[in-house]
C-alpha cells in the first residue's frame, strides 16, 4: 500500500530525512522509533503529501503522492504531530467538517461521525468547543478525524501523546485490530507500543534507518538477549564467574548484584551457548560444583537497551555532561 | 473492502472534478463563516462597521446638507473604512491556520490547495458583503427623502463591494506570510494605503509638480480611488471592474505560491 524509495529532505544545509526506503502492505503495523530530531515527522508529513520531498519517490495505493496527490490523499487518514484541530469548532461540528470534506454527506456523514465518536470515546464532549478541551480529548478528536472515512492506510504520529494509561491501551489495541485490514505506520517514543501494535518496527536516527525487522528480530539485537542470568546461594559471586569463564560456551560473565548470601551473576553466551546450550552448560556446571540454585533464567533482549546501543553515539556525551554538572 | 471505503470510493466515482472542487470549495467556505460567527467577533464587526458608515455618512460626509438624494456620501468614505475593517477580517484567514497547525490537516485532506485559498477568500467575502447588505436603511433613507437613481446605487455597491474584495485577497495574501495575526494585519493594511495613495487626489496633486502626467495617469491607474470613483458615479466600466478581479486574481495566486514555499521548507 505504502511504498518508499530513497526518500530525502533538505532544510538548508540540514538532511532532516537522508534517503528512506520501506514498504507497507495491507494487514501491517509499521512503527517509526527514533530519538527527538530524527525525521519520523518529516517522513510522515512527506508521505501525506504535506511538504514535497527534495528527492525520492512515494506511492500510496498506486498513486505517486507528488504526481497524483489527491487521489493518494484520498486513501490516507492522518493524525499529524500535535493534534491540530480548529479552535473554534464544536467537536461534532470539526468531525462534521472533517467527514464532508472526505466526501461523506447526509446520512453517511451522520453515520462515519457517530462512528468514530463511539470508537474514541468522545460521547461526554462532543457538543465542547475544541478549545476548551483537555489535551488527551484534543488528541482523541483528532484521531478520530484520521479513521473518520475509514481510510485503508493510516499514517499517525505519536497517537498516544497525551493519553491517560487507560487511554494509550484502547488506541493501541484499535491500532492493532485496525492493522488486520489497513496498512498502518505510527510513530512512538513508547518502546512497549512497538511490542503491544507492530508487526515490524523502523529506527530512524540523523535522518537514516538504523534497525528494521519484527519487534522479536529488534530485541534479539539486543546484547542480553540469550543470556543467562543464575542466582547461587553461600558462594562468593566472584567464585561463580571464575568458573563460568572456564565454560566454552560463556563469552563474557558479570556479576549483577551480590548481596544477602547470594550472588547474581549473568553469563553472555559464545556462539556455541546459543539456542539454550548456554543454559544447560550451566545448569550441569552448578550440578557438578553442588552449588544451591535459587534461578537460572535464559533473558529476552531488551528494547530500551537496542534503541539506546544504536541510537547512542549522540546522546552519551550530552547525558554525561549533566550528571557531571549536579 | 471495509464499508466506509466502498462509501468513500462510490462519493468520489459518482461526481466530477468539477463538482468535486465546487463540494470541497463550499465545504471549506462553511467552515469558515461558522468560525466567523461562533465568536462574538463577526456581531462586533458588523456593528463597528454599520457605526462608522454611519459616523462618516451622516457627520463628516454632511449627508443632509448636500440636498441631493445619492449615496455618493456614503460610498465616498469607503476606500478609507475598508482600509482598516478589511484587514482584520482577513488577517486570520492563514495566519490562525498556521499557528493552529491546522493547514496540516487542511492541506492533507484530498482538496488542492487552490481550492482551500478560493473556499477561504469567498466565505471572508461573503461575510464582508452581509456587513455591506445591512447599511440598506440608507437606501430607504434617501429614497425617503428624494428620487434616487437605484442604477447608480447598485452601481456603488457593486464596486464597493469588489474593492473590498480586492483588499481582502490583499489581506489573504499577507496572512499566508505570517502566523502572528497583527503583523499580517498591519502588512496588509500598508499595501492596502499604496493602492488608495496612488490614486488620492492630494498625493496627485504633489506628484504633477514635478512628474509628467503621463507617468502620473500610470501611477493612478493602480489605484483602487481611481477605479471606485468612477463606478460609485454610475459608471459600471469594465475595465474597473477587471481592475479589482485581476487584484484579486494575483493577489490570491501569491497565496498559493506563499504557502507552496512554506511547505518546501
Ligand atoms: N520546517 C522546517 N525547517 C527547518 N528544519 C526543520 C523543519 N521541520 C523539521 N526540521 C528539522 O528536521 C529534523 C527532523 O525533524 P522531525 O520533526 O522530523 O523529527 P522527529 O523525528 O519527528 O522528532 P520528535 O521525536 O521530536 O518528534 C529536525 O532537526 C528539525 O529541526
Ligand atoms: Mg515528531
């Protein structure tokens, strides 16, 4: 549905987006991470034919979005950064307006905009003037502008802005059922929404992809995914990792916390620990030496720490420099 | 095909381009008259301007002791009135759309941009027009007191009402520039006074001491006075009235280049 080639964007002398490519399809969850400045605004605002690209190609359906920009727009709902919706409306009236200009009239119209009341939860508002609603109303509103005419690609950036937890769990489960019949990019500071909505998941970071791949693939990429943490009662920590450095299946060992009389230890595996050698090696290890197991658990890559590894090079330093100011 | 979309596809399929762009035009122009009127904004408005009309007609044009039943008192004070009154209907047009972030939906919505600047320009208009349709008791006033002669007063509304229009493609232009209203009101409101000072009698006068008149006649010709004093006398030339068309003609085609260049970044 989506498809985008070597998509750039130069403001001056700055490369906001510095030659994008993906693809979405139908039945997809695409979700667009990246620290603050990376470009994941400026790539939607491009695919929504909102600003023109300095170069590169975007097609919506079959449309190229610079050629054939409204028959693209035709197929796109979008919730741009921020919520903007007119002030001066009633919430019914901007839902209204929003449906007709989508095409929609009389009983039609009437219909998408009960609909989508109902989907975002606006019953109690929708008579208030947009201005004087809370900020998780306004994002809501204008959420529900982006599904009013029932588009089948949907572009939303940061849809959960804003949101009350109650709130962030009801958009992300109606992102993730809209997904089965929509082709679907969301952009997030919410490492736990790519697990909860996506099917596949972008790191963008200085306008390039970093990561892509399914959420499972990401945290794989992870250095702690596949290794093995063990909790040992009566032994010294330092005892442990001397003789999981003897192991051929352990890398590298570290000692996570030693306290109460007992050690935690964690062992990152070799490519010989993989696929839960790593676990067994152990576990006969602490057979062998009689040591008295309180765990031994094989962990999942982490999220936080993958979008940190590879998005970290610019934001260490500036993170360092104010802890050494306090 | 879920429901919605097959309802989305149908709308588009059944109409033209033509009544799809007429559609989307009036959907646009609604939307703004319904701002104008949702704040007490548009009623203070009208009533500013029914007081002024009132305040210059009545006392400094001397409606009663110029004995003749014409409106050409009224209409004389309108390139003056509009300079300030046009403006601030107009400054938001762009300005509140952009500070709003608001032309982001507008202008990702299946309409052109060209017909988002038309939609705008017309409801503005259509609402300087009701403001203009009210001071009518003045017609009755003069046909109360005198025979009038209703061509010369239809012709006096028409041209005010196209120089209000011109102002206000003026105005719709300078808001696309900025997302402060006041600034886009006092742009326009100095690009408005060249067009009126190009043609002011006094600033003429100034000028024929030391131009030749051929380049002076020029100068006029770019003037809204030069244009509305013929039409407010009964005379509804063409060529005025092509004046004001091509004002806002250009000036609304700048639009689109403005706002085109802030998409681009
Ligand atoms: N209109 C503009 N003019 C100049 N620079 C711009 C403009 N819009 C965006 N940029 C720059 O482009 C870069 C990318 O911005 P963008 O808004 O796409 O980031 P983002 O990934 O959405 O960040 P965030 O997570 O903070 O929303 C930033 O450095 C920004 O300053
Ligand atoms: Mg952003």
């Amino acid at each position: 549905m989506i498809k985008v080639d070597n998509l750039v964007k130069t403001f001056g002398p700055k490369r906001a987006v510095d030659g994008i490519s993906f693809t979405v399809e139908r039945g997809e969850v695409l979700g667009f991470l990246g620290p603050n400045g990376a470009g994941k605004s400026t790539t939607m605002r491009m695919v929504t034919g909102f600003i023109p690209p300095t170069a590169g190609r975007i097609s919506v359906g079959g449309h190229d979005v610079v050629d054939q920009p409204i028959a693209a727009k035709r197929l796109i709902g979008y919730l741009p950064e921020n919520a903007p919706a007119y002030a001066d409306m009633t919430v019914l009236g901007f839902l209204s307006f929003a449906a007709e200009m989508r095409g929609l009239t009389g009983e039609a119209r009437r219909k998408a905009v009960n609909r989508v009341v109902e989907m975002c939860f606006l019953e109690s508002v929708v008579h208030q003037s947009v201005d004087t609603l809370s900020k998780g109303y306004r994002h809501r509103t204008c959420f529900a502008q982006s599904i009013i005419h029932d588009p089948p690609v949907l572009i939303l950036d940061e849809p959960t802005d804003g949101l009350d937890p109650n709130q962030k769990h009801e958009v992300r489960t109606l992102i993730r059922r809209m997904g089965e019949k929509k082709a679907i990019v969301f952009s997030t500071h919410i490492l736990e929404e790519v697990d909860a909505a996506c099917t596949r998941a972008i790191i963008i970071d200085r306008g390039k992809i970093v990561a892509n791949g399914t959420p499972e693939q990401l945290r794989s990429r992870s250095e702690q995914a596949g290794a093995v943490a063990l909790r040992v009662a009566g032994i010294p920590a330092a005892d442990v990792t001397a003789k999981l450095r003897e192991l051929p299946t352990v890398r590298k060992s570290q000692v996570l916390a030693e306290a109460a009389g007992f050690a935690t230890v964690r062992a990152y595996p070799n490519p010989d620990g993989r696929n839960g050698a790593l676990q067994e090696s152990l576990f006969e290890l602490a057979v062998r030496q009689n040591w008295k197991l309180a765990e031994l658990r094989t962990e999942e890559g982490r999220m936080d720490e993958v979008f940190r590894s590879i998005t970290l090079p610019d934001t260490m330093p500036a993170a360092n420099k104010t802890e050494e100011s306090k | 095909m879920s429901n919605g979309e097959t309802q989305v596809a149908q709308a588009s399929g059944e109409r033209g381009e033509h009544s799809m762009a007429f559609h989307n035009i009036k959907t646009i122009a609604k939307r703004e008259i319904s701002g104008y009127f949702a704040s007490p904004v548009a009623y203070v408005f009208i009533v500013i301007f029914l007081l002024l009309t009132g305040f210059f007609t009545f006392m400094v044009g001397r409606f009663f002791d110029r004995g003749e039943a014409s409106l050409a008192a009224f209409f004389l004070w309108h390139p003056w009135l509009y300079l300030f009154l046009v403006p601030s209907v107009g400054m938001r047009l762009w300005s509140e759309e952009r500070r709003l972030g608001t032309i982001e939906l507008l202008l990702t919505m299946p309409v052109s941009p060209w017909q988002a600047i038309v939609g705008k320009f017309l409801a503005s208009w259509a609402f300087l027009a009701l403001a203009l349709v009210l001071t009518f008791p003045l017609v009755f006033t003069v046909n109360y007191l005198g025979d009038p002669d209703f061509g010369v007063i239809l012709c006096g509304y028409i041209g005010s009402l196209f120089m209000a229009g011109a102002y206000l493609a003026v105005t719709c232009m300078t808001s696309a520039l900025t997302r402060n209203q006041v600034v886009s009101f006092i742009i326009s409101v100095v690009l408005c006074l060249f067009l009126i000072l190009a043609g002011w009698p006094p600033v003429l006068e100034m000028l024929i001491k030391w131009a030749d008149p051929g380049l002076v006649d020029t100068v006029a010709a770019f003037s809204v006075v030069t244009h509305f004093d013929s039409v407010q006398l009964g005379v509804l030339d063409s060529r005025d009235l092509i004046y004001f068309l091509s004002i806002m003609v250009f000036s609304l085609f700048t639009t689109g280049v403005i706002i085109r260049g802030h998409r681009a970044g």
